[in-house]
C-alpha cells in the first residue's frame, strides 16, 4: 500500500504536470467501489472536473487532492494498489523494475484527464484491486481538511510539523494501551505511516512493536518521536525512491521473509511477527522488550484462565473455589438423581434441557404423555442395543423384517420399556 512517502510523489508528479493547467477532457469507468462507496459516480466526477483550472495538489498521510478552480475538489486515496500514471512520463512509480511497460491507456483505470495544451499530458487513475477511492469534497478549498475524511484524521509528519511536537507526541502515546506498532498505524493517531515505515520507526527507535504505548518510557518515546520524523522526511525527501534510502534502513533487506540468510549489512538477522494485523520485521538483537508486550498478556490471560487445582475436594478456577461435582449414580453429571444424592454437599449443576423432539415427552409429564405421543408415532425408530435389538426384545429398524404389535401389546411393551429403563438409573446400571 502506498504510504507517505509515496503519496508524497505522486504529488510532487501532480504539481509538475497538472497544476496550472486546464483539464480539457476527462474520460471515466463506472466503478461502485471506486466511486460508489464514497458517494459519488464517474459521471459526477466527470461533470466537476471538465473545463476547470488545476490551482494546487497537496496531500496528508494517505490522502491527496487537487484544489481546482471551482469547488468540488477531488479527493483521492489509493487503497492497496491504487496508482496515477501520465503519459509523458513512465518513471512515476517508485518502484519502476516491478513495472511492465504497457501501451495507454493503462489497465484498470479509473479516470483519465487530458490537459489543454499543445503537447497534452495524460493523467490515469489506476487501481487494480479497487480499493482506492474517488470523491468530490464541495467546499472552499480552505476547508477541505477541516471536514470528513482529512479531520477524522491525525497530523501529517510533514504538513503539520508545527502540531505534531515531541510533546505532543508523547501526551498522546502515554494516552492509550495498545501495542505501540498498531498506535503508530492508527490513521486517527498520525496520518500516512503504514506497514513498513512503522517497521523502519521501530527499528530505528530499538523498540519492541508489541510493547504496550503505556509502558514506554520517557527517553523510549522520545528515540520514537526521533525516528517517525527522520524517516518520514527522509523518505519524502528521496521521493519515496528507496535507492536513495540509506543502506541500513530496514526496508532494504526485509522483503526476503522465508529465507535463511534474511539479514541486514551487519549481519543481524530479520524475523516477523504480527502486530495489529500486519506483519511486522523485526530485530530481534536490537528491538528488545523492555516491557509487557502484547503476545505475553495474551499468555497469561490464557494460562490463569486454565488454572485448575483440586483442594480437599474443591476446584479452584483463578483463584475461586467451587465444588466439585460429583457423578451419578449412572455416570452422568447433573442429573436428578446425582443432584438430590449431592443435596449435602453444595448445589450439584444440572444438564442444560435439551429441545424435546416430537413424539417424546419429558419424565416430568409422565407415562401417559408418553405412551400417547408414541401411539400417534408407531413408525419411529427405537434405540437398539449391540445386538440389533431394543431392551424390550422388539427388533429395531437395523433387524430384517418389519414387526407389527396389536395396540395393547404396544401399550405392555411402552410400559415395560419405560420401567425397565427408570429402574436402570436408580440402580446405577
């Protein structure tokens, strides 16, 4: 996904192709992804763009717009795999050697605006995965960061350097207990750092991902603060171009996961885990925990959670007594027999009521709801025993042949049945 860095070249393409210029043509794809799920359509965005003068191109975090003439002004964000192309010019994307050269227009565009010139330069929205978004913000241009999505949003590292001090920093980090990774990924905490930049902040801060933001200390926070703004200037700096970047960064060797000789220059070893959803790399001889982490919480939750001893015949379950049950007579916890044997000793818990089926009673209704409910269903299917037959003797559907009963030899039969099977319990058989 597209971060800072490279949200940030793309303006800086933006700026160098678009602004100043008027859009003569626009040509669009219907998308409800793209459009849809942001309340617009390709025909409005089509409507609003056409004939305007470009005026400006900015960006915070993850978001970039165009500032036309006119309002509504476009807002954009590239979501996974989301991208802008022009024309003239086929080193926008910063990382070119993944790139295929491709005839224009290119695949899975969205939009694509012509500008009014004598050599006019062409401008695509692409995006393959469909989850970038296009939307129309109708206001002043003054406004557009004052209003949803950019105000929902935290200070950008480089647009807003003036609100985003260490202290303020540091207010915010100690205001929350979350692994401190998934703070720094929160869009709501910082605008445009994602996977990899806060791999690289971590790194540089020699910051475990997983430790809880609470638990930091002053001078950990403080390495933190440090390392969010060398990265994030250094990379707009370079053009999100990672030649440029230094050779220790971490984002240069991580993209082996898997492999054995997954290292960095000085031959310290690169291992992953996930924290918020994410993967993380990490350096495990640099980033040390100095505190508690997520996956150790998670640990201990489980291990007190599964804490069971017996004592004198009571059960403890983290720290609290219970008494143990004891079984039936027949074996089954939670009977009514176990229960009325078990009166002396503390309340015995029952077995949950299973739904009746049809054609069954409960003992509590007796023997004549019993019988009647049976009647009205002859063909039911009895439970055998290991033999093929029922405890009465009767074959049971698993026997050859069927066997038909008189009424009254039913009714002698149910009945049999039925004390055969209350004696058995009482007597523990």
């Amino acid at each position: 996904m597209p971060e800072i860095a490279e949200v940030y070249r793309i303006v800086h393409f933006l700026r160098k192709y678009l602004v100043g210029r008027i859009i003569a043509s626009v040509e669009v794809q219907e998308d409800a992804n793209v459009y849809g799920k942001v309340g617009t359509s390709a025909s409005e965005f089509k409507q609003a763009i056409t004939g305007k003068k470009v005026l400006e191109a900015h960006a915070q975090g993850k978001y970039f717009w165009l500032v036309m003439s006119s309002p509504p002004h476009p807002l954009m964000h590239f979501g996974m795999t989301g991208w802008m192309k022009f024309s003239n010019d086929d080193s926008t994307y910063y990382r070119p050697a993944w790139e295929k050269k491709e005839e224009w227009p290119p695949r899975f565009w969205k939009f694509i605006l012509e500008t009014q010139e004598k050599i006019p330069c062409k401008a695509a929205f692409v995006d393959s995965r469909r989850f970038g978004r296009i939307r129309l913000l109708d206001c002043d241009a003054s406004s557009i960061r004052k209003i949803p999505p950019l105000s929902l949003n935290g200070p950008d590292p480089i647009a807003d350097k003036a609100i985003l001090t260490k202290e303020w920093f540091k207010e915010k980090v100690r205001a929350r207990s979350v692994p401190i990774k998934a703070w720094l990924l929160d869009q709501a905490s910082i605008s445009g750092i994602g996977n990899w930049v806060g791999d690289e902040i971590m790194y540089h801060s020699r910051t475990h991902p997983e430790q809880y933001s609470n638990t930091l200390s002053d001078d950990q926070l403080s390495r933190i603060y440090d390392s969010l703004m060398y990265i994030c200037e250094t990379a707009v700096a370079a053009n999100a171009e990672s030649s440029k970047f230094p050779d220790d960064w971490l984002m240069l060797h991580r993209w082996g996961k898997g492999q054995k000789d997954n290292k960095l220059p000085n031959g310290a070893r690169i291992t992953f885990l996930e924290v918020g959803g994410r993967t993380s790399a990490i350096v495990p001889s640099v980033q040390k925990k100095s505190g508690p982490v997520a996956g150790d919480l998670i640990k201990d939750a489980t291990k007190d959670h599964e804490i069971t001893e017996q004592v004198n015949g009571t059960t403890k379950r983290n720290g609290k007594s219970q008494k143990a049950i004891k079984p039936s007579a027949s074996g089954r916890k939670g009977s009514k027999v176990s229960a009325a044997k078990n009166e002396g000793d503390g309340p015995a818990r029952e077995k949950p009521k299973q739904k009746r089926r049809k054609g069954k009673a409960s003992e509590e209704e007796g023997e004549d709801v019993e019988l009647a409910e049976t009647e009205k269903t002859p063909a039911k299917k009895q439970k055998t025993s290991d033999k093929g037959k029922s405890p009465t003797g009767v074959r049971s559907a698993k026997s050859t042949g069927p066997t038909t009963l008189p009424v009254k030899s039913r009714k002698a039969t149910i009945e049999a049945a039925t004390g055969l099977r209350r004696s058995k319990r009482l007597s523990g058989v």
